[in-house]
C-alpha cells in the first residue's frame, strides 16, 4: 500500500511538472526586436502572468524562438539567470528584470525619470552605459537603447 501511495505521489509530481502553463494574457502583437545577437521583425504572441512572461516569435507560421522570464530566462539554447541574459543579448548594465519588465509594459530602472503621459509613460535614461528612451502608450511599448543599438517594439495588432 505504501508504494502504491508513493507512485501515486511521485506520478501526480511528474504529471502536474510537465503540464503547459496557463496564462492570464495570450495575445498576438507585432513585436520587433533588434539586438547585436536577435534580429526578429513578425507577428509573435505574448502570454503574461503577473510576474511572468512567454514571447513566442514566429516567422512565415513557424516558431523560431522563444523568451520564457520567471526566476530565468529560457530561450531556445536553454535557460540562464537574468543577469547572463542581459550580458549576452542585451547589456550587462541593465537590471536583471529589465527584459521582464519591458515585456509585461512595466516601468524600468525602479521608475526613474518616469513622466505619466495621457496614455501610459515615458522614461529617458542617460549614463556612460547606455542612452534609453522608453515609452509604453497606447497598448504599444517601444525600448530604445541608441548607444547599444537595441531596439524592441511590441504593438497590438488591431482587428
């Protein structure tokens, strides 16, 4: 009776580990995102929890990357901590939760140089690092990094 117990046990773990994700927010969006390392301009979907995040990119109906961000951040080559992410597809002076934030339209940088607009906010962040512009408005959200040459725009698709 007690290896039944323990099968049981160990079988609804393995069941309930391997089962999809739910999310709160699956939509599909224009996204753009040009990094020295990811190149990707197509429809995509963005699934969102409260502090979690899937951007599913596809080019012509096929999946060719994926961004999961919880305590990692797991792409296609595997998962890594959010600071490795940022070293090596953005950069190494952003926070660690940067990439989750833009993807779930939150502010960056704990709110700094934050100005409320009529339609979302705007954040300009200058340093000998980086030079942002940062702009969620209007269901669209639009990172730029003119010193790195990053660039993500995500915009809902409208139909």
């Amino acid at each position: 009776m007690r290896f039944i117990r323990i099968f049981f046990i160990l079988w609804v773990s393995l069941f309930l580990g391997c089962a999809p994700k739910s999310y709160m927010m699956n939509e599909s969006r224009l996204i753009i995102i040009k990094t020295p390392k990811l190149k990707f301009a197509d429809l995509g979907y963005i699934r969102k929890n409260i502090d979690e995040v899937r951007a599913d990119l596809f080019v012509a109906g096929n999946l060719v990357q994926s961004i999961e961000i919880n305590t990692l951040v797991c792409v296609n080559e595997g998962c890594i901590s959010k600071s490795s992410f940022n070293e090596e597809y953005l950069n190494s002076a952003y926070p660690d939760d940067l990439m989750l934030n833009v993807l779930l339209a939150r502010p960056i940088f704990n709110k700094a140089s934050i100005k409320k607009t009529e339609n979302g906010f705007i954040q300009e962040l200058k340093s000998e690092e980086y030079n942002i512009i940062y702009k969620v408005e209007n269901e669209t959200i639009y990172f730029k990094d003119k010193k790195n040459k990053i660039l993500i725009k995500i915009k809902k698709i409208k139909g």
